[in-house]
C-alpha cells in the first residue's frame, strides 16, 4: 500500500510528493519524491533527496560498505560523530569504493540483538548517504541522488521522480536486517523470470583466455565443459569489431569473422549440440575511440567541446542520456541477439563517467546528464528483456561496481567481482549479501594461483564459496587434471541438490573472518525449517587448535535435526553447537547438510 503526502507552495507552483509504500510481513518501506511545475515559469532543481528520517541519537554506530576494484563492499562499522558524516558517490555509476547503503545500529549491535535502522537505494547513478548529529544530539538520516552536479530543469507542466530509498528496520540485529532486504527483494523487486529458476551453470572464457581466443579454442572448452555436466558457455570480451585487446572496437558490435570463423550462429549451433546454452558478453554504454563508431559519431561520446575526454582503460563513455544514442546501440546489439540463439547476455560496464558534458544537451540541462544517463541505461535494458523475454541478463561492472538494487530491477544477477579467490571472496560475499539476496550473486570457480591475488586455494573451497551464488566456472576447463574433473563433477552434483535451497532460503551469518581472522561461517535455512546448509571456511589454521562449537542459527529448537550421521535438538544445535574439528591447513572448507530428523 502507498501513502502520498502532497505538499504546496503556491508561491513558486511547485507540488511535491511524498510517496510511503510499505509491503505485508515486512519491516520495510520505501520512499519516493514527486516534485511538479503546476506554476507558469520553469525552475531548477538543485537537489532532491528521496528520503530523510530525523530520530533521537541512540549513541548509534554507522555502518556502511566500502572497497576498490577487486574488493567490493567491506563491511565498515564507525562512530557516529557530531557534524555530517556521507557515503558517496559522484562517479556516475553506484561504484566499486562506496555503496549507497547507510545503517544506523545501536551500540554492541550484532547478527542477533541491537537495533537497525537502514536504507538502500534503488538507484545505479551518483548518491548520497548522510547522517547528521545535531547539537541536540538530533540524527538526521538521508538518502538520494548526489546533488553535486546535479540540476534539473523543470518546465510549466513537468514533473521529476526521485528513484526509491527502501528502508528497513530491525529490532533483532543486523540478521534479521539483511533477511528483510533479502525477501523484499527477491519478492517485490526482481522480476526477472529466472529469479526461482536453477541459473545453467555456466563457463565464463574471461580468465580461461582472456582477449586470445577463437571459436576453435570455445568449443574445445565447452566440449570438456559439457561432458563435465557445465550448462552454458559465455563468451567474454573480444569477440567483436578488431578488438584483440582493450584499446579498441566497443561500439562496433558485430562478430568477428576473423576470431570466430563460420560466424556466430555455427558457433552457437555446434555449442548447443553439445547439449549446452550460449551467452554473451556486451559493453553497450562505451565506444573506444579507435572505433568505426567513433568515427561516425564522435559527438555520441560524452565530453566537453573543445576539452580532451579522459581515456579509461582506453574507453569513453557513451551519452547515454540520448535517446539516439541508446537505440543506436541498442539495434546494432539486438541484431547480434537475433542472428543465433542466445541465451544469457552479461552487460559489462568497465568505466566511471568524467569530462561530464552533452552535445545534445543546451547549456542549462547539462547538470540533467547523469541522472539523464542512468535514465537510458534503464531505458535500454528494460528494451532488452521486452525484446527479448527469455534471456538471462546478467549485470557487471567492472567487477562490481554496480551491484545495486537498481540494477536488480533489470537482472536477477550481477558479477560480484573481478576478485575471484575464494578467500577474498568471503569478505565480498559477506558484504553483499548483508543486503542483497545471494540468488543474485555472480560467483565463479577460477583457477590457482589466482591471477588477481595469486594465492592457492584447495579447489573444494573455491567450490563451496561459488555455492554461495549464481555458481560457474571462470578457467580453462580443458587444462584442468583429471583429479580436478572429478572434483567439477561433484561440484556440479551439489549445485542441483541445494541450490534450491540457496536461493530461496534464509540466509545467517554465524562468523566472520574479517572480524576473527580465522574462519568464516554461513548458513542457508530451508524457509520451513526442514533443512539447512552449513558453510564453514577455516581461513588460517592454528598450532594446536581444538574442535570449534560453531552454534547454529535459523533452526526450529523443538525439532530433531540430523547432521553428519548423529541426530540434535535444534535447541543444542543452537545452544551447544555443532562440533567442527579443527582442518590441517589454510584455507578448508566444509560444507555440511542438517536434515529434519523425522522427514528421514
Ligand atoms: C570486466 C569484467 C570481467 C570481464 C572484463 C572483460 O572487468 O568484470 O569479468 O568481462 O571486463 O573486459
């Protein structure tokens, strides 16, 4: 149900507003803004918040995400001082080093007690998370688009929408927090048809081969894949125009005849008779400057006359706030859609928005370019899934950097990050699912050393960390030894036994390796309490370690639970713990399955 407030100063013409919906069952609402020219004369808006809660100050701690490229969403706890503290950003995009996530807890607050009060934006652009403690020791609390930059104009008869801030409170700790988001999310705001689906499990060519590959070279991977029970195999970046490296061809987007010789439908069809799905990856929002597109259209870039545009991993960004531009990549990509049977597409967006201008735009609407931008961005994946209902949309930037609830919106799924060591995944993955369901976390198996932090991990652990996600493989298959195909094998048995339960249930943290240094610990509760999943990593191991009580969470105390071959009440299971031996070794995981005894 939605509450409008509707403000009026008739002096200015101006009609604002307020729009409060809430959602059955949940400790959540969200909160829109409205704002109308009903006066003769436009105006500008020069900052429009989507949400603001003032409360007494509760000694309260914020808590906030924050990281890089190759290590998204950290948890971070800090004081809340006097004066204003924000999360932020103004890169155009939700970003890789902040997140607009904002949480206000009470003192000692952890995953089972203290009190929360957080917000969320449904928004992939420029933000702005802010708490403000007054003299009065008065907290403010909001949330919105950054107004740096930013203007709109809005003419006699216009209207501007502030996208939603969700904010959701809980009276049990940050748990309870995160399984609010997860079921509001999973329930009113993806809607992609895949969201109860079991994903294929896919096999991405990115680390297998980086831009060195030919339609020889995939098929030999999806063979080995296929035979190993892999669903669908993604072709990654360098498939298109010259590009044979990042420094050129993005705008250009047809096959590469030369790569990928026959064409793509043959290689699509020779894919699929394998048994297996085929996707793609695409980077519609940048041209390279060494393009054919470019060279079209060398005002479709954003930039300022007459000033150089910044380069970017030798990119520039495409203005997406025109509506020429959108189609104009929109038709050269939906053609490559319909030229073969296309599963899966991953939209990659690998670069931050700078040199801010228009050509399209007149002076005075030149602040309207990011949010104007964002605006296309949804514009044209919305024109996609339309289009073309049955595919599977993946988002992904750079890594991470737009893992937002606006983009959610759009795909039931998102890369995590570039970083795929399963240990620097835990930190990544803890983080993200803090809010965000992990049905929608992109999570692969790669290869050791890994090639981001070259570390050497047992491949069971990277098995059980991608678990914890949309699950697939990033290596090339056809180099891995037998011993390691056999390990595929039953990782793949798994996936089909729980991921059903990993997608729909709960989700608990029991330990953090961030906080403790030596092990992380999760669990996933089938929503009736039948079933759970434990995941255990030892991250470091100990001298002379003893058995550790992991307590489990989520469970129904009055119930008799199996686990490794011994029956528990849910209540010891709870209280007491489950013992977990101590592992020889860095780096261990465990995965272990708690049945309903009596379902037996
Ligand atoms: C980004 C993505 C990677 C890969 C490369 C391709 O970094 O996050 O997964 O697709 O681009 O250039």
């Amino acid at each position: 149900m939605t509450l409008k407030v509707f403000l009026r100063d008739s002096l200015l013409g101006v009609k604002v507003t307020l729009l409060y919906s809430i959602f059955r069952g949940l400790d959540a609402l969200t909160r829109s803004v409205l704002v109308e020219n009903e006066g003769g004369e436009p105006f500008y808006l020069e900052k429009v918040l989507s949400a603001c809660v003032d409360m007494d100050d509760r000694d309260f701690e914020m808590l906030g995400l924050f990281g890089s490229w190759a290590r998204e969403r950290h948890i971070q706890r800090m004081p809340l001082g006097y004066g204003r503290q924000n999360i932020a950003s103004v890169k155009g995009e939700s970003s890789h080093q902040e997140h607009p996530f904002l949480a206000l807890v009470t003192p000692g607050t952890s995953q089972e007690s203290g009190e929360v009060y957080a917000m969320n934006f449904v928004y992939s652009g420029n933000f702005i998370a802010q708490a403000e403690k007054s003299q009065f020791n008065s907290v403010r609390m909001m949330m919105g688009i950054h107004p740096e930059g930013f203007t709109w104009k809005l003419e006699p008869g216009e209207r501007f929408t502030a996208p939603e801030a969700v904010l959701v409170y809980s009276g049990q700790g940050l748990g309870r927090m995160t399984r609010t988001f997860h079921d509001l999310y999973r329930e009113h705001l993806i809607r992609s048809p895949y969201l109860h689906e079991k994903r294929p499990i896919l096999i991405n060519n990115w680390e297998a081969t980086y831009f060195d590959f030919d339609e020889k070279k995939l098929l030999e991977i999806a063979e080995d894949a296929a035979a190993l029970g892999i669903e669908m195999l993604v072709m990654d970046d360098g498939w298109f125009g010259k590009r044979s490296l990042d420094d050129s061809s993005l705008g250009d987007w047809y096959v590469n005849e030369e790569k990928i010789k026959g064409g793509l439908h043959a290689l699509v069809e020779n894919v699929k008779k394998l048994g297996m799905k085929f996707g793609i990856w695409i980077e519609p929002e940048m041209i390279s400057p060494e393009s054919e597109l470019y060279r079209r259209h060398p005002d479709w870039a954003i930039r300022i006359p007459g000033r150089d545009i910044t380069q970017s991993r030798a990119q520039y960004v495409l203005d997406f706030s025109r509506d020429e531009v959108v189609d104009g990549v929109y038709e050269m990509i939906a053609e490559v859609l319909r030229s073969a049977d296309i599963s899966y597409v991953k939209w990659d967006m690998n670069r931050q928005l700078t040199t801010l201008g228009s050509c399209a735009l007149p002076p005075d609407r030149q602040g309207e370019l990011s949010h104007r931008y964002m605006l296309g961005v949804y514009r044209m994946q919305e024109r996609l899934i339309t289009d073309f209902p049955h595919l599977l949309l993946e988002n992904c930037s750079g890594g991470g950097a737009r893992f937002d609830a606006g983009m959610l919106y759009y795909s039931p799924q998102i890369w995590c990050s570039d970083d795929t060591d399963a240990i620097e995944r835990l930190a990544i993955q803890e983080g993200t699912a803090l809010i965000y369901p992990v049905s929608a976390m992109g999570a692969h198996v790669s290869v050791c050393p890994n090639h981001t932090v070259g570390r050497t991990t047992p491949f069971e652990t990277r098995g059980d960390v991608a678990l914890l996600g949309t699950f697939g493989y990033e290596l090339d298959i056809t180099k891995l030894s037998e011993e390691e195909k056999v390990l595929v094998k039953s990782q793949v048995e798994k996936y089909h036994k729980y991921n059903d339960l990993i997608r729909e249930g709960d989700y608990y943290r029991l330990a953090s390796a961030s906080e403790n240094r030596y092990y992380d610990s999760w669990m996933i509760v089938e929503k009736d309490k039948s079933r759970a999943l434990l995941f255990c990593v030892q991250v470091l191991a100990e001298a002379n370690a003893k058995s550790r009580f992991l307590r489990l969470k989520g469970l129904d105390p009055d119930k008799r639970y199996l686990a490794e071959g011994k029956t528990y009440a849910g209540r010891t299971l709870m209280h007491a713990g489950l013992r977990i031996p101590a592992a020889f070794g860095d780096f261990k995981s465990r995965l272990i399955e708690i049945t309903e005894a009596s379902l037996l």
